[in-house]
C-alpha cells in the first residue's frame, strides 16, 4: 500500500525554531496558529492511498513519488509517472468507493469522463507486463508508435537509443525489401508508381501496393521508390498492438485523473504551509460549483486545521488559499 504523504519532508527543525520566533514577534491569535500536527495530518492523504503489484514498475513509481512529493511539485517526473502507471496494475479503494458514491446520487464530475471504465486491468495484465522491464524511452515508444516508418525519420523523431533499446528487447522489426515497404508508404507516392506502370485503383495503400506487386518486379519497384523510401523501415511490435484502442484510452484517462488529484493534493500542501509561515486562515475556493460534494464549501474559511481540506473526492478541482491573499482571488 502506498499513502502519498509519508514521502514528503515536513520542515527540519531548524525552520520550526524560526517559525515559533516569528510568533513570539508579532503575537498571532492562537486560533491563526497550523501546526505541524496539522499539516502532518493533511500529508496522510487516505484518497490517495493506492495499491502496486510488486514489480520493477512498482518501484519505480515509489521512487518517482517520493521525489516529488519531497519536492511538493511534479515536473519531467510527471511524464514518466503516466507511462507508468499507464502500464502498471494498481488499484485505487477511494475511486471505487466514490464511484459508487456518486453513482448513487447520479453524478458524475466532468472530468471524470467515464474513467471508471478503465479499472480492469487484469484482462490485458499480460500486455502490460511486457512494457515493465522495459528501459523508459524504449516504453514511450512502444506506447505510442504502432506504424513502421524510415529509419532516419525514426532515429529524428525519437532518438538512437530507444532503437537500441528496442532491437535488445526482441521488439523491433526490420523491412528491407520495397514490396514489405510498399504499404508504408504514402499513397500519392504510390498514385506516382502506379501511373509510371501504367496501372490504376486501390483505394488505400494496401490494395494500391497489391496492384504495383502484381505488375512489376521487385527491383523494378525499388528503383522507383523515393530516395526517402528506399533506406531500412523499421517497425515496433508493440505488445498493445492488439489491444482495442478505445480501452487504452479509457485507462489513460484513469491514470490522468490519478496523477490530477495527486497534483491537486500538493497544490493545497503548498498553500498549506505558505499559511503556516504567514499565520493565517485559508479559504476554500470551489472551480466546479455543480459538484455536490464541493458545492457547500465555497468560500469557506478553514481555521486551525478544522474541517477537511481538498482534494475532497477524485478527481477534485477544489484548493485552499491563505486568507492574506483573498483580494487577489
């Protein structure tokens, strides 16, 4: 089990020695006092908390949390969570229980987009598998490339060593000869052979380069090949290959809606401690005001660490803002 928040650095010592100096100074209300107790408290985040295979994926992700989490903030790591998790088999309790929350009172908040369609994983366990001992840019390929293209204009797009990568794995193919390479190509090239032999029809490039095959040699069709045609294609045989793209899709939008609360969980932990250092209130500022959950919290003033604070549900838009800055808002 994984609680995002016993990776984060409360602040040292040090800063809590500063911290009580600057109260002494200026004398703040009590009732204007976040304590670290509090603030610990909100780190334990129960909606967050998730469940990982133990595999190298796995490992991973807790390596990739606990760095941003230290950070209070996810920046290139953000990229490689969602491969990640993307491919990874985890389960969310708190997804489940509020699906059913909000099934019950025919809800559903707009940015969830039927990510519920997307948590069954274990039919497609095997696939996924495959992608985990992948290096990372040989598994951003592999999740993204799923047509052959020239070797050059592969190596431009995504860099020599996922070519490396890929080849190590047993996951690249190699087309040499221009009949393999016919259907690749784009289909006004193809037009341009057809009418140097003096044949026509196909309306996609598979029946076009099946009608250039049984005209001419294959030599013949290298040689009219464009110089751009005629070096190595290489292919990636992805193992998502034959699974149905709109279930991909619905996963991936289960994964973003995730990775979104997990951003709006450090968002508030942000602010939480920029009120801890200022001495004041927060304010509880609802975006999505149809939501009933959310809905009676707007512009609630939140006091020493009474009340529950945002991310309230998955998929929660909702932060807080220390009172000072209200006028800004």
């Amino acid at each position: 089990m994984i609680r995002v928040g016993r990776a984060a650095q409360l602040p040292s010592a040090k800063a809590k020695n500063r911290r009580v100096s600057v109260k002494r100074n200026c004398a703040l209300p009590a009732t204007r006092r976040w304590s670290l107790k509090v603030m610990a408290m909100h780190l334990e985040c129960p909606l967050l908390t998730i469940s990982l295979a133990d595999d190298t994926a796995a490992v991973r992700i807790r390596e990739l949390l606990t760095e941003g989490l230290s950070k209070r903030n996810f920046g290139d790591e953000y990229y490689e969570l969602h491969d990640l998790f993307l491919i990874s088999s985890f389960k969310w309790p708190a997804f489940l229980e509020w699906d059913q929350k909000f099934t019950e009172m025919c809800f559903e908040p707009q940015n969830w987009a039927n990510a519920g369609a997307a948590v069954i994983v274990n039919e497609v366990k095997e696939a996924f598998d495959d992608l985990k001992s992948a290096p990372q840019s040989a598994r951003h390929v592999l999740l993204e490339t799923s047509y052959p293209l020239p070797l050059s204009a592969f190596i431009q797009k995504y860099g020599k060593d996922p070519l490396d990568q890929l080849a190590e794995i047993g996951r690249l193919r190699v087309i040499r000869t221009a009949f393999e390479k016919l259907p690749h190509v784009p289909l006004e090239h193809l037009r341009g052979i057809q009418k140097r032999l003096g044949i026509k029809g196909g309306r996609s490039r598979q029946d076009a380069a099946g009608k250039i095959r049984n005209c001419t040699t294959e030599e013949a069709a290298a040689e009219m090949l464009l110089p751009e045609y005629r070096e190595d294609f290489v292919e990636v045989d992805s193992p998502l290959k034959e699974i149905d793209r709109q279930w991909l899709s619905e996963r991936e939008r289960f994964v973003k809606l995730y990775l979104q609360t997990l951003n709006s969980f450090l968002s508030v932990v942000r602010n939480l401690e920029s009120a801890t250092r200022l001495g004041s209130d927060l304010l509880f500022l609802d975006q999505r005001t149809e939501c009933p959950i959310c809905k009676p919290r707007k512009g609630e003033h939140v006091t020493s660490g009474q009340g529950s604070l945002p991310p309230l549900h998955p998929g929660c838009m909702c932060s807080v803002f220390p009172q000072v800055v209200q006028k800004y808002l």
